[in-house]
C-alpha cells in the first residue's frame, strides 16, 4: 500500500511539473500571427499595431472605421511590393514586410559561413545611402542588419531593414522613420519581431523553453524509483529467505552424496530378495519357519527402506516457488 501511495505520489509530480511547464510556454501573449504561405513561414506582430495584408478587403473594419484609405493603402503596397504593412496608432512610423528573390547570393542565409555572410555586408556598405550594415543573429537565424537613408519629398526617411533569406527568397522586415533614425524603443520593437520569425522546421514545440522543468521531473522520477526499490528489497519476507535456504539445503552438494543416496536406495529395493550368507544352504528351521526370523536381522534394511531419498529441486522450481510466494 505505501508503495502504490509513493509512485501515485511521483507520477503526480511528474505531471504537475510537465502541466506548468507547458502552461508556461503556451501561455497567450498580446500578439497577432502573421504567415506568408508561400513559404510557410509566420512571425508575430503587437496586437496593438494595425496590420494591412496585401489580400485585405474593403469591407475591412480598418477601412469602414475611416482611418486608412483603401485606395491609397493598397497603391502604397502593390508599389512597394509589401506582403504586410504595419502602422502605430499615431503613424509616425511603419514597418514593412516583404517578400522577394534573392538578391544577395544565399540560399539559406543561416546556413551560411561567416565568410561569406561577412562578405555580403561589405559588399551592401559600398552603397552611398547606406549608413551601417552589420550581421544580426536572433535565437534562430541569421540576418543582416541595414541603416539607410534616402528622401521623400522634403523628408528624409530613414529606413533599418533585417533581411534573411530562405529557400532562395529574401524576407526583409524594414521599419521606416520620418526625419529621424529610429528610436531605440522603435529597434526593440522591431527586433521583437524579427525574433519572432518561424520557418516550417521551426514550427514544431520549442522544448527548450521546457528542459529546466523535465530535467527536475527526471531527477524526481528517478530519486522516486530509487526509494520504491530500497523499500522493496528492505521489505523481502524473512519466511521467503529460509524457504531459499532450505530448498538449497536439500540438493546433493556433491556427487559423492548423489552416490551414496543412490546405494542406499537400492540396497533397499524390496523387490530384490536378500542372499543367504551361507552360500544356499539354509536351515530346515529356518525354511520351514520363516516367520520366526529374528526381527534383528531385517532391522538394518527396514531402517534403510524407511530411509527418505534426498529431494532435489531444479532452478526453474526455486524461481517458480520464490515468485509464487512474493505475489
């Protein structure tokens, strides 16, 4: 009963930790998931910024609600070849999402030696409107990160892009600023986003968010398994130790006993009948009064006959006796 309490005991533990770890990880945030399908891929955007897809309709709420123009909105995405297009409340800035062919030589940017990496970054810093250009690796990826500038109008618009590219296709995520870099909230805004960006062989569960609580499981599991088999080797029957012991007890230690059992028993085989001793020739008395012999003479061969032959037991009937006795 203490055994099953104990393991009823672990096993919920074991649960709990899993349970909490996985609430943890699952546990929703205040983000909106954006995918672009032709390359499976998906990333996250603040549940609090606008978000204009390419496919949009205008029927859309954020058209009826008269704070974009569809007309315009959808000019601006087709002209800049935008998958997404991302707005702040206030719109002093807008993050743009894009997808298009390689440009910069890779087919995986991930998967890329540094070499290679660091030559396309010298090669983008030749680029009069570029400011700074430097490798960016977020918890998965690869990027390369791009500070440019460039004029609209009478504005200056300044422009850091995180560019990757996967399966020979170049995603950019670019934050655009009017008259001024980007604040440094504005990057981690950004950043948060590029970290945020999953490829098909990322989707599945991130088990690194739950190695600390199955590593403590395990150890608990274990130390658990531990205690059940010290109790149980603890609480062996003293009745099934000398069962063992007599049961060896009574097998033939040598061969010289087997021998000497084995005489024994045919020495007092009823079925043969004693020699006389004096070579046939027994006494008339004796032929014509055989129930007269003396009980002294048949003494020794009763004894041996009632003698009990010594009982062997196999290794099978010892491990059969010891399991029937533990259940």
């Amino acid at each position: 009963m203490f055994i099953k309490r104990l393991t009823g005991t672990i096993c919920m533990i074991f649960i709990c930790a899993v349970c909490l770890s996985v609430s943890a990880f699952a546990a929703p945030s205040d983000t909106q998931t954006c995918e672009i399908p032709e390359i499976s891929m998906s990333l996250e955007i603040p549940s609090y910024l606008n978000v204009i897809s390419k496919g949009i309709k205008q029927n859309d709420p954020l058209f009826s609600a008269g704070e974009f123009d569809y007309i315009q909105t959808m000019s601006v995405i087709r002209d800049n070849n935008d998958y997404y297009l991302v707005y702040d409340k206030d719109k002093t800035f807008s993050i743009e999402i894009k997808l298009s062919d390689s440009s910069l030589g890779f087919d995986n940017m991930s998967k890329a030696g540094e070499k290679k990496l660091q030559s396309a970054v010298e090669s983008i810093q030749k680029n009069a409107d570029v400011l700074s250009a430097s490798v960016y690796e977020s918890e998965k990826y690869k990027f390369i990160d791009i500070l440019e500038t460039g004029n609209e109008g009478s504005n200056t618009i300044f422009t850091e892009s995180f560019i990757t590219t996967y399966n020979k296709q170049d995603l950019s995520i670019t934050i655009n600023s009017i008259n001024d870099k980007p604040t440094a909230t504005e990057l981690d805004l950004l950043k948060g986003i590029v970290n945020s960006v999953a490829f098909p062989e990322e989707k599945s569960l991130d088990l690194s968010a739950l190695t600390p609580s199955l590593i403590a499981a395990f150890i608990v599991l274990t130390a658990g398994f531990v205690a059940v088999a010290v109790i149980r080797l603890k609480n062996i029957p003293i009745p099934l130790l000398e069962l063992e012991s007599n049961v060896k007890a009574k097998k033939p230690s040598s061969p010289a006993q087997k021998s000497s059992a084995a005489g024994n028993t045919s020495s007092s085989d009823p079925a043969e009948p004693n020699k006389p001793s004096d070579g046939g020739k027994r006494s008339e008395h004796a032929a014509e009064s055989p129930e007269k012999e003396s009980p002294e003479t048949n003494k020794p061969a009763a004894e041996e006959t009632k003698e009990e032959q010594p009982e062997s037991f196999s290794d099978e009937e010892l491990a059969a006796a010891i399991a029937n006795f533990t259940d």
